[in-house]
C-alpha cells in the first residue's frame, strides 16, 4: 500500500497543486491528511474542495480547522493568525465549513504500521520540537509509524531499543528513510503550505508499506502567486512575506 501524506496545507493552492502534480507519476492508492486545511493562505475553498475530491482514507483535524465552531477557537494565536482565522470564516462555504468541522481529533490509527496525529499521540495540539517531546510521544504511540503535522517542520524521531535518534531537514529534493524492524519512528513530513524551517519549498511524503520507506519530498512552487493573492485578499502582509523566508 503507497499512502499520499499531506498535511498543513494551510489554504495555500500553490502548494498543494505542486504536490499533487509531484506525486501523481509516482503513484499512490490512498491519501492520509494530518490536519490543518486552512488558515493563513487566501484559497481555503479550494484546497478543501481538492481535499474533499481525494477522499483520504484517514484524516485529523488541526487546530486550524477547529477555528471553524468560532474564533473562540484561536485562543492563544496570535494576531496575524487571529485575523487570518476570521478571514477564513467569513470566506470559507458552508458546506466546507461543515466538512471541516466533521475532521475528527486525532490520532487515529490506520493500520499495523500506521497512526496519524496533528500535534502529537497525546494531545491534538501538542508540540513535538525537541528529545523530551518526542519520547513522550513515543511513549504514547500503539504503531511503528506515528505521522504528525503541527510544527511544519520535517524531522524524524526514532527509539530502539532505547536508543535515541532525531534526523532533521534534507537539502536534496528527495530523500528516502527505511522503515525497520523493531523501530519506532515518529515522523514529520513538513508542511505543504507553509515551511517553517527556512526552506520555502513545500513538503509531501510517500509511505509504501510494502517495501517498507517513506519518501520525503521537496519541491518549489508559485510562491510569488500565492503571496498575491494573500495580499490581494486583505490578509496580512507578514504572512506573504513568511512564506518567501520559509518562517
């Protein structure tokens, strides 16, 4: 089984048609979506609808889509994604404000390799940045393969045997981990659209559970379009510029 991850998308369209474009050729049966459809980009309708089309298999939500039951939701955003967030509701169809708010809360397991989250197993809204974090995490995980979103920064963690090991950004465009026996892997594949490691590239991943590897990938894009229409909405400038930096 090849699975599509895709997660932060984050209502860039840009981003996300680049991946897809990617990705078709390589092929893959089914998606997985860890959460965060919308939020900060100006094309929220779109990628949900593109989403919705994929139909993935398994899906959570982020704490993004939550925004949808209210602003009382954004608590503890700051004010560029609070105002992002009440852009998002008023721009958002009523029948994608539902399906967003039908995602379900994480984690959810997929299969015998397999669970997804968006911030970590414990905690939906959780942040996995450093060791601490991740053991923790490790600890509360029922599969081999645990997917997690959130941070928008790609890293891998793994414990065997207690043994300890975090690897972080590659610089090629594809990079490839194996899936080994006895391992417990924790793993970001990177934000769609909205990089938070100084790499403006957007990030999609490839697990095939058969040969046992996940495909990491990196790929440029129409930023410059995205930002237009971010600033060609009203939203704020700064989240234009973010997405040049790759912060």
């Amino acid at each position: 089984m090849r699975y599509l991850i895709l997660t932060d998308i984050h209502a860039n369209l840009e981003a996300l048609e680049t991946c897809l474009s990617d990705a078709k050729p390589r092929g893959y049966d089914a998606t997985l979506f860890l959460g965060d459809l919308v939020g900060y980009g100006a094309d929220p309708n779109a990628v949900v609808d593109i989403v919705r089309a994929l139909n993935p298999v398994a899906m959570v939500r982020g704490n993004h889509d939550k925004v949808v039951f209210g602003l009382d939701q954004a608590e503890g955003f700051n004010a560029v994604a609070k105002s992002a967030a009440a852009w998002m509701l008023q721009a958002l169809t009523e029948e994608n404000r539902e399906w967003v708010a039908a995602l379900p809360q994480g984690p959810h397991v997929v299969s015998d390799l397999i669970e997804i989250c968006h911030g970590s197993p414990y905690d939906e809204d959780a942040y996995i940045f450093d060791e601490a974090d991740a053991r923790l995490a490790l600890q509360s995980t029922s599969r081999p393969l645990c997917l997690f979103g959130h941070t928008h920064y790609p890293v891998t963690f793994e414990l065997s045997n207690g043994s300890f090991t975090s690897i972080g950004p590659a610089a090629d465009m594809e990079a490839r981990l194996a899936i080994d026996e006895g391992v417990k892997y924790l793993l970001n594949p990177g934000s769609v659209g909205q990089p938070r490691d100084g790499d403006p590239r957007a990030a999609y991943a490839i697990v095939d559970t058969d040969a046992r590897y996940v495909d990491l990938f990196r790929l440029m894009y129409p930023v410059e379009v995205a930002q237009k229409k971010i600033v060609d909405a009203g939203l704020p400038e700064v989240l234009a510029r973010r997405l040049g930096a790759g912060r």
